[in-house]
C-alpha cells in the first residue's frame, strides 16, 4: 500500500504586486469613474485593491471606491494578488491615467 503525503506549503505569501497613477480627470473618482473601475476590475482573476488618501477599498466595490475621495490630483496606488494581476493592475492604472476615457 502507497501512501501519498500532501504538499508542504513554505509559509510564503506572494507579494503583491503594484502601481501607481494620479487622478487627472476634472472629477476625480466619482460614481462613474468607480463604476469602470470596478466593471474592469472584475474582467480579471486578480484580486486588486487601490489604495489613496491613507484608505483601501476593493476595486470591485463602487462604494468603497467613491469612499476613497479621490480628487483631482491626488496618487493612488493598485495592488493586486493572482493570476494576472500583473495585467489587471496595468489595465487599471491605464484607465486612471486616461482619465476613465471620459470627454
């Protein structure tokens, strides 16, 4: 009779990874801003979080966003953990930099 053990896990959590951007739209991170945020955030595998004014918030959560109060000018930070984080981070921080492809 064989025995299989399971894997020995090291104890390592992997870092996140991150970006930054600033806020450079008239509005800032407003209800629909938050709303692309988050709709693109969760095309993605990627657990990711955006991190202003001293606050975190889900970058699937709206509200959490809008909470951040992120106005014109100020820096932001996206992390994120999992498969294509790397991507959806990048994906992110493009949108904030665009302004949230607003006219």
């Amino acid at each position: 009779m064989t025995s299989t053990k399971p894997p020995v896990k090291s104890g390592k959590k992997k870092a996140a990874l991150r970006g930054r951007a600033t806020i450079v739209n008239q509005r800032g991170l407003h209800a629909r801003a938050a709303a692309r945020v988050a709709q693109l955030a969760e095309s993605f595998d990627a657990d990711l979080t955006v991190h202003g004014n001293g606050q975190s918030a889900s970058a699937l959560s709206i509200m959490d966003l809008l909470l951040l109060a992120a106005a014109p000018g100020t820096p932001v930070e996206v992390s994120g953990t999992g498969k294509g984080a790397k991507e959806a981070i990048s994906a992110v921080i493009a949108l904030i930099e665009a302004g949230f492809d607003e006219d």
